[in-house]
C-alpha cells in the first residue's frame, strides 16, 4: 500500500505541534480557589498517546527506506557476487569477461540499479531529512555507501 507522502508529512507535523500544544497549554494542576484540578495525569496520558503516534509514523517512513535499502542491496550483491566468483577454466574466464561487457552496455543492470538510487533513493532520504527523523548510523552509513555505489562499482569493473 502506496501512501501519499506529502499527506504523511502533514500528518506528522500535526501531530508534532499538538505534542508542543499540550505541553505549553495544559497546565499540571489548576487551582480554583475552593477547587483544585491536578491534571497530570490527564497531560501526561495525552503526550503519551501523541508520542506513540509520532513513533509509529515515523517508524513507517523508516521501515519504507530500509526496505527500499534492502532492496537495492541486494540487487547490487547480486551484480557483485557473480563479479566475485572464482575462476577455474577459460570457459569461465569468457563467460565473466562476457558478463562484464554485458555490464558496460546502456540497457544493464548497473543501470537499472544506478536509477533505484538516483534519484529514487536520494529524493527519499530528502524527504525524510525534511521530517527530521534520524536515523541509526550504521543505516546512515548504508545509504552514503549505496549512493557511493555507482562510482566505486565502474572504477571496480
């Protein structure tokens, strides 16, 4: 299921700034002169609820990219394990070498892959920046090196 990314944006912002509303406009207790309301628990029940609401949305938007990641990963194992294969005979030789050229042609895999993430992963990990969410480094790092990708893998072949 697609969901519209712009309407996911406006949803997390909303939810956002009723996290800021609550905890500047609702005061912990309300004193009345013969009445007094403590309303902590009313406060704190609502953050909480809103928070996991934040949670759960963002960890759609990260779940959506890491699979994307994925993937692209392997996608890219694919190319490079055949790449990596151990030769015994010259009849694997010439087929690799064949592969390779295959490789270098226009209507390629590199090149359908080169598209997964350019522009495909890049404009998602924008809108992604735009939200704010952050992310573990070692899926950060996964990204940089999947971008990289493109460039290493030519001076590789």
């Amino acid at each position: 299921m697609e969901v519209d990314q712009g309407l996911l944006r406006d949803e997390i912002n909303n939810v956002r700034k009723s996290i800021w509303t609550i905890r500047e406009n609702i005061q912990e207790d309300y004193d009345f002169g013969l009445l007094f309301v403590d309303c902590r628990p009313f406060k704190y029940e609502l953050l909480e609820h809103c928070l996991k609401i934040e949670s759960h949305l963002e960890e759609y938007v990260k779940s959506d990219f890491s699979e994307k990641i994925k993937n692209i990963q392997s996608e890219i194992a694919t190319v490079t394990g055949r790449l990596n294969e151990k030769v015994s005979s010259i009849d694997d030789v010439i087929q690799l070498l064949t592969y390779i050229d295959t490789l270098k042609r226009q209507d390629n895999k590199v090149e359908e892959i080169r598209e997964m993430i350019d522009p495909a992963l890049k404009e998602h990990m924008d809108y992604i920046e735009s939200l704010k969410i952050m992310f573990e480094d070692d899926m950060y790092h996964t990204y940089l090196t999947i971008r990289n990708w493109p460039r290493t893998f030519n001076s590789f072949i």
